[in-house]
C-alpha cells in the first residue's frame, strides 16, 4: 500500500542562522565629516590667538587622557585611579631621552611604546585585585613611580629638570609643532579605540561588560582581553605625560604624577558619557567652556564643578552623550554590536543554494 508524501523536515536557510553583527549604520560621511574637522583644526594655530591655541593643545591632551580612561573603566570595567603613573613615566622618558640628545617631538611616540612595555609587569601584579583593591592599587602604583622618580637626582629630583633641545625654534614654531604633535596624539588615540572597538577584542570586552561570567564560559580569554586594554591606555596616557613635558618644557614629579589628572579624566569621562566614544569629547569640550568662563569665581570654580557632577550622577547616569543616544539613538562612532538573524549574500559566480528535497514516497 502507498501512502502520501512523507512530511519533509523544515529546512533553515542558508546564512539565516542567529549571528553576530556589528553595527551597520552608514558611516561614510561621517568619516568625511571627521577628516574635515581634522584639517580644520590642523590650520586653527594660524586663525586663532596663541591663547587659544594652547587651550586647544591642553584640550587634546585631556581628551586622550579621558578616552584612555573610558576605554579601561567604560568598556573593560577597570576602574583606575592611577593613570598618572604613565602620564609621569611618559613626560620623564621624554626628559631622559632629550638629555641624550634626542629631539623631544620626535622622542612622544617612543614614550608611550616605553610606558605600553611598563604596564606588562605593572598588570601582573595589580590584575590581582578586583574592585576598589585594583582602583586603589593602581593609585598605589603611580605614588611608588613619584617617589622612586624623586629620588634620582640626575633627573632634578623633587625639583624637577627643564626639557631641553627645543630652544632653537622661535615662539611661533614651537607653538605650532607642540600643537600639531598633540593633534596627531588625540587623532591617533580615537582613532585606536575606534578600531580597537570595532576589532573581535570589541565584541568580547562587550560581553564581559554585559556578563563576564558568561564570556568565560563561551571561551573568551578575559584576562588576555583586559591586558591589551590595560596596555593600550598606558600608551595613550605615556603619550599625553610626554606631550606636557613638551608643551611645559619642564618635568617636575609633583605636576606629572600629580592625582588630579586622574580626578579630571574621570569627571570628563561621567559628564560626558562612560561607555562612548563621544562621550570623552562632549565631556572635554564641557570641561573646557566650564574652565574658560568660571576660572575667575575662585572656590566658587569648583563647587560648580562638584555640583554639575552630582546633578548629572543623579538625573543621567549615563552622561550627557549617552542619555542623547538612548533618547535619540544617534551614534558617531558605531560600535555596538547586537545577535540576530543574518542572510547571506551570494557574490557574484558563487554557487546558488540548493533546492529543498522532493517529498519521498513510502511504500509499506
């Protein structure tokens, strides 16, 4: 006896299945956007005042700073309280190197490649400690690189020691070359953290954040993850230590390992939005008007810092730039990454998909 077809099993389509994928928005001309402001501020020292112009250079220097630090807390959930450790290790390898010789422009990136190779030992043993022990370790860490530095006195010891080698250029020239090194450093530091971001170690930093229980148990190697970003943030806070020994043309331990550049990357971090890109650059642009037009009101400067900071901890705990992109989903920088259905595309010569079985008949 014959009966009908048997029922065929459904089959999945392929390149259907749950997947991962990285935001998609189109970023082309935002791109553009972004090398035109890059050249716009490459010509600012030639428009603007020389006072402006240092404020800018300081500007850029903050905000490489800030996103270093929103890479470890923001992302791979390592607050530190310590980066100043490689804001001084940077500013006096540049120091050391100009007392050879060594033209202290080119000597910034070589400063913060000798502050990435410090921070290997440095993770082995803070890496240790979790929460608030890690945040105080590292505090720990950069007081230990203050006090060793003061003690030698080929480097000026509690003093401090001119930079030397840049004497020969004019006041304008120096102006400009300081400024264009801190424009090339902040270009260069949001430009890695974007890819870095934007690379697998994004996507597992992401989930980490979300449920590092979770990474751990679909294989993802944490501890290598938090290493590269750990290394990654010594090297943008060696090179921001050795842009302000150029600017300065003067190191002393007190000013380079000095707590408040750590007390100000986090405040621009949180004004801004922890967590984003955007948020270090809104946070420095913030920091910076607050700063200009509040400077002159003496202890009244920094109750309203203080305030601002409560206010925004309160009312939007993601900071200003995150709570305008869960409002209005709007992101510059797309990184996010999000699981779902994803279908293949066949390129061009690629082999269609093969039909589905014809139904089969059953004899019994």
């Amino acid at each position: 006896m014959t009966t009908g077809a048997a029922p065929v099993p459904p089959t999945v389509e392929a390149g259907s299945l749950p997947g991962v994928t990285r935001s998609a928005r189109p970023t082309a001309w935002l791109g553009g956007l972004g090398v035109g402001v890059v050249v716009l501020l490459a010509f600012m020292p030639s428009i603007v005042s020389q006072a402006d112009t240092s404020i800018l250079l300081n500007f850029f220097i903050l905000l490489t700073m800030s996103s270093m630090w929103n890479l470890l807390a923001g992302y791979a959930g390592m607050v530190s309280i310590g980066q100043q450790a490689f804001v001084g290790l940077g500013a006096y390898t540049v120091l050391v190197l100009a007392d050879g010789g060594f033209n202290p422009v080119a000597a910034i990136p070589i400063a913060a490649l000798v502050c990435a190779a410090l921070s290997v030992p440095i993770s082995l043993l803070v890496f240790r400690l979790r929460g608030g022990y890690f945040a105080i370790a590292t505090w720990v860490v950069a007081d230990a690189a203050s006090l060793v530095i003061s003690s030698i006195g080929s480097l000026g010891g509690g003093t401090g020691k001119p930079v030397p080698g840049l004497s020969s250029l004019s006041p304008k020239s120096f102006e400009q070359v300081t400024y264009w090194a801190a424009l090339a450093v902040v270009v260069v530091a949001v430009g890695m953290t974007y890819a870095l971001l934007r690379s697998r170690l994004g996507l597992v930093l992401a989930a980490v954040r979300d449920n590092e229980v979770g990474a751990r148990s679909a294989g993802a190697r944490v501890v290598t993850a938090r290493r590269i970003v750990f290394l990654v943030a010594a090297l943008g806070c060696g090179a921001a230590g050795a842009l302000l020994a150029v600017s300065q043309l003067n190191v002393q331990p007190a000013s380079v390992f000095n707590v408040q550049w750590s007390a100000e990357m986090i405040f621009v971090t949180m004004i801004g939005g922890i967590g984003t890109i955007e948020g270090p650059i809104l946070g420095s642009v913030v920091f910076f008007l607050l700063q200009q037009n509040l400077a002159h009101e003496g202890a009244w400067y920094l109750i309203i810092f203080g305030a601002l900071a409560v206010v925004i901890a309160i009312w939007a705990p993601r900071g200003l730039w995150g709570t305008a992109t869960a409002k209005l989903r709007v992101q510059l920088f797309p990184v996010g990454y999000y699981v779902g259905r994803t279908r293949r595309r066949d390129r061009p010569g690629s082999a269609p998909p093969a039909p589905p079985a014809p139904p089969v008949a059953s004899t019994v």
